[in-house]
C-alpha cells in the first residue's frame, strides 16, 4: 500500500511536472513565433531598405549626371559672355570703320565716285566695263 501511495504521489508529481513543461513549451512556441514574425518583419524592413538603397544609389548618379551637365551649362555660359564681349568689340570696330570711310568719301569725292560710281548723267551711256577699266582710261588720258 505505501508503495502504491508512493506511486500516486510520484504520478502526481509527474504530472505536475509535465503541465509545468507544456506550459513552459508553448511558451517557448510562442516566443518563437514571435521571434519569427520579428526576423519576418526585419527582413521585410531589410528588404525595404535595399529598395531604398537602391533608389538612393540611382538618385545620387542622376544627380551627379546633372550636377555634370550644369558645369558644362556653366562653361558655355562663361562662352557667351566672352562671344558677346568680343562681338561688341567687332560692332564698334566695324562703325569706327563705317565712319572713316564715311569721312574720307565725303572729302575726297573722286574716290567715292571710283569706288562707288553713281548713276551717269542722262545724257551719257553706263559704262559697261566698271570702275577699274574707267580708272584705266582715265589715267590712259
């Protein structure tokens, strides 16, 4: 009888100790599941950042790609206010030129009727050879 009582007090024990380790295990299974869903989610985050890495990496090379056609921008710019210095330059040139010959023709008249003949009078034919054939009869003379 004592062994029999040992035997239901060890049985109980037993089983005590098996709910204890149930408990304990689904425990454990939940913390697991748990643990899954956190490494899911980092993974999920993981692969979220890899996108955004990736949009990063290609924003950065457009901006470098535009960053570059901007300095390029920059030197043609530079280009343009040299050309129109050099341009205005050329204009004021070519006036002072414009008013030298200006000048000179309106005081020295025979050279700007052999440079630049006007109509003839009425009476006498256009000369047909123009006005370095009329320059050499007229030195011929």
């Amino acid at each position: 009888r004592q062994k029999a009582e040992n035997a239901a007090v060890d049985l109980q024990a037993s089983q005590l100790a098996r709910s204890q380790l149930l408990g304990e295990l689904d425990a454990m299974k939940k913390q697991s599941q748990n643990l899954q869903s956190a490494l899911d989610e980092a993974n999920r985050k993981g692969e979220k950042l890899s996108v955004a890495e990736h949009r990063a990496e290609a924003a950065e090379e457009q901006v470098q790609k535009l960053n570059e056609k901007l300095q390029a921008a920059e030197k043609e710019a530079e280009k343009v206010a040299l050309l129109e210095t050099r341009l205005a330059d050329k204009e004021k040139e070519i006036k002072s030129q414009d008013q030298n010959w200006q000048n000179l023709l309106s005081h020295y008249h025979l050279v700007g009727q052999l440079l630049i003949p006007s109509q003839p009078p009425s009476g006498q034919p256009e000369p047909t050879e123009g006005p370095a054939a009329g320059a050499a009869s007229d030195s011929a003379a």
